[in-house]
C-alpha cells in the first residue's frame, strides 16, 4: 500500500516555510479524532506510511482496542492490544540509545477499561510528555526521539488535558454531536477561526478533515485536508 501523499502531506507552497512547522520532520504528538466510518484510520496509515518513508524508525509498535480492523493488514509494526505491551515499549523507549528513532502508535485505546488504569500512571504521562526526548540525540536536538500517533473517537473524552496541550498535530474530523465544537474551540488559538473552519470543514462533506498545525506557537495553521491552507479565518 503505497503513500497517498496528497492525502496527509501539506504541499510548500513557499519556500519560506519553517521546518518546524513541517509535521514530519521531528518527534511530535499527532491526535486523529473522529467517530467510525469517518476515515481517521485511512489517515492514520497514511500519516504513519509517510514517516516511515521520511524516517528511518529503529523500533515501533502500535497499540489497539480494536484488532479487527482490516487497515492492520497494511501496518508494518508489532501490534498488540495488551497494556502490558504498551507499559513495556516504554520501558524500554526510555532505555534507548540516543541517536534513534521510534514511533507509537495508541489506536483508539482510551475507551477500554485496562487502558484508562495505564493512563493515569505516571509511567505513561511522563512518556507522553517527554517523548521527544526518548532517543533525542543532543546534538541533533529535535532530529531524533518518539513520533507518537493517537486517534480517538471524540476530543474531550479521549486523553487528559495535559497531554492534549502537547499535541502539535490535529486531524479533526466534523464531530457526529454538534456540542462538541465547543471541545475543539478550546484548543484553538483563536475559537473564532476554529469555528470558521469547521464551518468550511462540513460544507466539504464526508470523509473530510481539518488538519490542525500548532508547531508556531505565534499561531495556528489550518488546513481542508493537507492541501488547502485556510488563511482567511477572521
């Protein structure tokens, strides 16, 4: 299965754009949220097919409540769904020699009863919200560390406050409940504009997305898809 870049990967269209805004090139949390059938596993595999061919991964593992899923069969990592495995890979992420890189996959976990326990273990936060660093090569600050891809079905009731304030990358999809547009109101910079664009996000129809970039922390970039840059919001 082959990368639909045009699906996942913003096109440059300025050379000036800033490699920390670039959403693959550095260790960063990326939070996918939408109900079944909205297509945020075909993002999922596309975005973790994208890194894989960006970056040269030396250890990964994808976690999921819901092995049934066909898009498995096109994931190139250990998948499991057991907490243990997952309390395990970040045992020994934090062992990992500097200099490498890693990626996890949480695929849409929080719903089950063993993995909200794990959550709120300090083993898990504090991996959540120094990933960057598991890896990090010193030298190379920002270069190496742990991608970390999480999707879920709804944004206020997935992962807890102070982990979504790390996230860099969203993908939202327009939710099934109307209420909870205030949810991604909150995580935006200017609500006004988030609201903008998820106006313009459900005019596109089904299977469309928002993609949400917060590397600048001057300011939000939005996007219809990866290719539409949304840049008259206010």
């Amino acid at each position: 299965m082959a990368v639909n870049w045009d699906y996942v990967v913003p096109k440059q269209k300025k050379k000036s754009t800033l490699d920390s805004e670039d959403p693959l090139a550095s260790p960063s949390l990326t939070l996918i949220v939408g109900g079944t059938g909205s297509g945020k596993s075909t993002t999922m595999a596309n975005l973790l097919m994208a890194l894989q061919d960006k970056h040269e991964f030396d250890s990964g593992a994808f976690i999921t409540s819901n092995g049934r899923d066909p898009i498995l069969d096109t994931i190139e990592l250990p998948i499991s769904s057991s907490p243990k495995m997952l309390d395990d890979y970040i045992t020994e992420l934090k062992q990992a020699k500097e200099g490498t890189n890693h990626i996890l996959v949480l695929d849409d976990i929080q719903g089950s009863p063993d993995f909200k326990i794990m959550a709120n273990r300090s083993n898990f936060v504090n991996f959540m919200l120094s990933h960057r660093h598991y890896g990090e090569d010193k030298a190379k600050a920002g270069q190496n560390g742990t991608w970390v891809i999480m999707t879920a079905q709804t944004l206020k009731n997935s992962y807890s406050p102070q982990i979504r304030d790390q996230v860099k990358n969203f993908f939202l999809y327009y939710p099934r409940n109307p209420s909870h547009l205030k949810h991604y109101a909150e995580i935006a910079q200017d609500p006004v504009a988030m609201m903008r664009a998820m106006a313009l996000l459900r005019a596109r129809g089904n299977h469309a997305f928002l993609y949400l970039n917060k590397h600048n922390p001057e300011r939000d970039r939005y996007f219809l898809g990866f290719n539409e840059e949304l840049v008259d919001l206010n």
